[in-house]
C-alpha cells in the first residue's frame, strides 16, 4: 500500500479515540515507502499534523450548506481555512502535499440533492486557495455510476492535473461499481478502508457514513482486470486478523476474504513500491 | 417485476425443496402481467415446466469441460439436449420462449480459467439448436468487469438480438460492478435476487455459488442513474419481510434497504407493466 490515510487530527474532546493521532503519524513514517496521510478538519489540526511529520493533509470540506456540527462552517469560510493551511504548509513544510476532499459531492443527508456546478466550483476554489489536489467523496453513499461519471468527467476537465482521488462509500451496495465508474473515467487514486471499516475520518456525526468502499474487494477488482496495484491481496486479507483482533465487536466487511480467490488466479509479479 | 425465474425443474431426489416446481408454477402463471420462467436442467425437466405453464424457460449450458454432477454431461451432449427441448418445444408449446444460460463463462471452481473463445461458440451452437437467446453466467462470482465488457461485446457481436442476459454473482464483492459494465455493454436484462438468496438454481454442487447480486441494491442503481425500471423500490424493500419469515435463518443481502434510500430520492412515475 504506497499511501495510507493513518490518522484524522480532531479535536479530542469530540473524538476521543483520535487524541493519540501523532503518536500514529510518528510511527506511519518510519515504514519504508509509505506515503503518510492525515485528515485535518482545520489550521489547528494542520499544524499537528505537520509538527508529527505527515507526507500529505487531506482537508475535507462540504459542498453541502447544512453539514454536520464538525464542518459547519459556510463554504467561503472553509476555502479561506483551505487557504490557511496551504500558507503554513508553505511556511513550514513545503515537501507536504495537500488535498481536498470536496464531501458531499453526490448528495447530503441533510439537504439532499447537492447541485453539481457548486461542488465543481468549490473543487477549483480550493486549486486556486493552494491545494494540490481536489477530490470527490460520497461519505454518505448517495453516488451511481452515471453520477459519478459525470462529476469525474467535469472534475477533469477543468482541474486537469489538479483533478484528485475518487472517495466512496458502500452504503447503498454501490461502493465498487462506483469505483469502476471512476476509473473509467480517468481516475487512479481510490480511497477505501481494510474491511471496509471507518467512515468520514471517524466522524460521529455524519448519520449512515459507514461503510468505505472494501480494500479488499477494491484490489481483487483492480488485479482481475489487469490492473496491476503494487498490493499482494493473500497479504491483504491476511492483514484483517490483527484488524479484527484490535477491534472486536466492529462490523467487518468484504466478500473476497470470504470467498476466497479464484481457482487459477494469479497476481503478476508484484510491484515493489 | 415483469419476468421471475420462480422454480427448478430439477430431479427431486437430488433436490427435494425443489419437488414443488409445478404448483409454484401454477400459481404464479395467476399474477398478472408476469413472465414466469422456470429453470430446466434437461428434456424431462422441460416437459414438467411445458406442462405446468411456464411461459419462459432457461437452461444452464456450462462452458466448462469439468462441472458440477448434476451438469456434468460434455458440451457436444448438452447442445443436444438444447436441440431436443426446442423441438419439444416448437411441438407442444410454441409460445413459450426458451434461454441458454452459459454458465462458468467467466471461470469455473473446477477448471478454473475457461477460453472465451469456448463461451462465445457455445453460446452461438445453441442459438444454432434453436434457442431463442443466450446469456452469460458468473454463478461462482469469477467475473470482473473487464471481462464482462469484452464478452458481451463479442456475444453482441455473434448473437445480435439473440444476446441474452447477464446473471452476476456477488461473491467476491463485483456482482453490481459487473451488472454496470454489461450495461455498458448494451444489456437491458440482468439476472438478480431479492435480498440475494440463492445461487444457481439452488444448485448445491457448485462450490461457492450463493450471493446472487441483490435486486434492491441493483434496482437503486438504475434507478439512481434514471434508468427506469418499473420496479418501485419501496415496495420491493417491502418484500422482504416475507422472504425472511419465509426462510428464517437464511443469510439475507442488500445495503440499500439497511440503509434506507437517499434524502430528497423520489423515483419518477413507476412504469405499469
């Protein structure tokens, strides 16, 4: 896996269970080729992460106007906060990249329908705010297949290579066939979780944001098609034991572990990263 | 639903929940404007289905040279048995409509790899013996969508209007991705559960071939990319709750209907069939 998204830098007291995310970040970064990645919500969270030694800020910001209480702020506020980070980015670690996560880009459970031309905008604001990339995600797991083409396609023309990862969620059972729809339109870079676990950098408050898109299931898709990922998937499956171990009780998902590999099937020589 | 595979013709010494065929049959031939197709293994289990009153029936051809017991005959011998249930049924029911299900089109749990050339000349040799269509089967969850595409393509191609359906299994995760991608293909009928009981016909010798893809999640799909379906979601999610108390115990699929449909989610005026 060459990048990992380790670690979301909130705030303690309303996340708790990330209150250790440095301690994390310092560990990601001394494994060997692994580009380190941390969800920032903010310029406070920026700069822990930065201070920790992350590789890559992902900054979600909602295309939504009605949004949980953690991403609240109104759209020209959250660019004005994009373009902050990406200063002190600059300012203090200029070999850290920075993404944006437009969210809510295919629909939010609070105003439903999101309108299109608003999350391209807001994709571009955030290019010319200093980020590196712009994203699009379905935390909430609203996206088809057309959808999905259709935003990509625009994201792509107008972002060019500023045009960034494809986030999706299968809440609705769509997760993968989604990741096809964007994959065929040009995209290379998928978020998705081992067993499918997580959802919205841990986020409590965004109702029905479980459910990542399957790793597993994602890279069995991948390496049936040809595609090659760099990404051994006995090892991957194999990598659920301690997952579930440190875990217990959490729902764990992914019909390819389950299943089993096919008969005759053969990963080409691995990539080394 | 405008057509349903709602019974097996299949020895009841082999399969004894299936012993019931004909009266399943005979009710379901009362609903009103439903196609009601049975699963045939061969000529005897044809004549039972003719009888009962089916209006379609289909028939599973493995590509495969190694299958299950029960479809174990070579591929020269079942081609046969496709020309003798035509002819009985060009004499005695000349209405009904007759389908060859390719099945292991996309690799087998026995074989393993199964050359696409094999599928594509026998999915023509039994329109040749007088098939009406012939579709392509995933029963043990081998396809991808890489692969769906280039074969439908050619089946296209071969066949014309006698292409037939697609029928994808989820049990490696890309039942609905493989579902989109013979969409993309040009196919218009696929093949799908409720709740994604089942697997090829309730057949069990074929190790691994449950988790049909599921009709609820499939349907939001199409309905998502404003495909229009003539299925009304709500009621379909409804459905279930017969098919549970029906089968108790049984592992039943689907996110859509765990997670309820999307804020602001209206489906346009259901078609009447």
């Amino acid at each position: 896996m060459r990048e990992i998204e380790v670690a979301s830098f909130v705030p303690a007291k309303l996340l708790p269970q990330m209150a250790d995310a440095a301690d994390v970040v310092r560990h990601a970064i001394t494994l060997p080729g692994l580009t380190v990645m941390a969800l920032v919500p903010n310029r406070k969270g920026a700069q822990a992460a930065l201070e920790a030694g992350v590789h890559k800020l992902t900054m979600p910001v909602s295309a939504s106007v009605a949004h949980s209480p953690m991403c609240a702020r109104r759209r020209p506020e959250m660019v004005e906060e994009v373009r902050a980070i990406s200063e002190l980015r600059r300012a203090i670690a200029r070999q850290v990249k920075l993404e944006a996560g437009i969210s809510t880009a295919f629909g939010c459970t609070l105003q439903g329908l999101v309108p299109e031309d608003d999350v391209i905008r807001l994709a571009a604001q955030c290019i010319e705010a200093g980020v590196d990339e712009s994203g699009l995600s379905d935390t909430v797991g609203y996206a088809n297949p057309a959808q999905v083409r259709r935003l990509f396609k625009r994201l792509r023309a107008e972002l060019g290579v500023h045009a960034g990862a494809a986030h999706m969620h299968n809440t609705r059972g769509l997760g993968i066939a989604n990741c096809l729809a964007a994959w065929d339109e040009g995209v290379r870079t998928f978020d998705a979780s081992l067993g499918g676990c997580g959802g919205c950098g841990g986020c409590p408050y965004v109702p029905g944001a479980s459910g990542n898109a399957v790793t597993e299931d994602l890279v069995f898709m991948f390496e049936a098609m040809g595609v090659r990922t760099g990404i051994d998937i006995q090892k991957l499956i194999a990598a659920r034991a301690p997952l579930m171990a440190g875990l217990p009780g959490e729902p764990v998902y992914g019909m390819t572990p389950e299943a089993g590999l096919p008969k005759g099937f053969v990963q080409e020589t691995i990539a080394r990263v």
